[in-house]
C-alpha cells in the first residue's frame, strides 16, 4: 500500500508541476516589450565598406588601396599552417606571437610591427607619397620574426 501512496503523490506533484509550466508560459506570452526606448549605436569603422570586401583565399594576404591617402591589408592564414610553422622552430603555437609587419621602403626601409593575434583580419593604414609598402603576417618571439605570409608591394603616386 505505502508504495501505491508514494507514487500518486509523485504523480500529483508531476501533474501540478506541468500546470504551473504551462500556465507561466502562457502569461508570459501576454508580456508586451517596448523597444522604442532603446538607443542603438553603430560602428561604421568596424564595417568593411562594399568596395574593400573581398574573398580571401586561406594562406594568402592582400595589400590593396583604399581611397586617396589610405591602404587596406587583408589576411587569412590557416590555423594548419600557423601551427605548423611553429612547430618547425620549436615555438608553442600562441595567438599572442602573430603580428604584422610593415614594411615601408622610402629613402631607407622602415618596419612597423602590429600585434594583431589573430590569423584573420584586417588593418587600414595611412601611405606616404612616393614610397612603397608591403606586409608580413608572421610569428614574433622574443627578437625574432618569423614571416609566414607577405603581401604584394604598392606605392602612393602623388
């Protein structure tokens, strides 16, 4: 008899439990939210403008102008090969060691070196008339570069 009591209690608790459920979605549905109050932010520097978009293949990085006085890089290296490059100089594999290296060649050469830490991006920068520039995504450790890939070279005619 004591089992047949436990399990109508735990049937009418089950049964209360899936009323409550039912009933509490319901007077949520009644829940009008307003979003007129809502102030949105936008971010256009974050947006790659239609123009710039482009398809990168993986393992490839593409130096392009970008108006009058600006250049865009875009990069996609693969993680396989990312790891694998470190693996032949005996680095541990870390996001933190991926940077870009710019390469600006005027009446001497000049390098730049940007800690993107990421194997896929992009970077605007500003050119110099009448000097050339080209990109290297590679590893840095400690004083060392390592390049894994480098872009075209372009130049700002004034």
């Amino acid at each position: 008899m004591t089992p047949l009591v436990f399990i109508f209690i735990a049937a009418l608790l089950l049964l209360l439990l899936v009323y409550w459920i039912l009933n509490t979605e319901r007077s949520d549905e009644h829940v009008k939210s307003d979003s007129g109050d809502f102030n949105f932010e936008i971010a256009s520097e974050l947006a790659i403008n239609g123009n710039s978009e482009c398809y990168l293949a993986q393992n490839t990085i593409k130096i392009q102008l970008s108006g009058s006085e600006y250049a865009l890089v875009f990069w996609n290296l693969s993680r396989a090969r990312w790891e694998k490059v470190c693996t032949e100089h005996g680095i541990k594999p870390d996001l933190r060691q991926i940077v870009l290296r710019l390469a600006e060649i005027g009446e001497r050469v000049e390098y730049s070196d940007m800690w993107v830490m990421t194997t896929a991006g992009q970077y605007r920068f500003r050119l110099q008339p009448q000097n050339s520039y080209y990109l290297s995504l590679g590893i840095k450790h400690g004083q060392l570069f390592i390049p894994i890939l480098t872009s075209n070279t372009i130049m700002l005619h004034s």
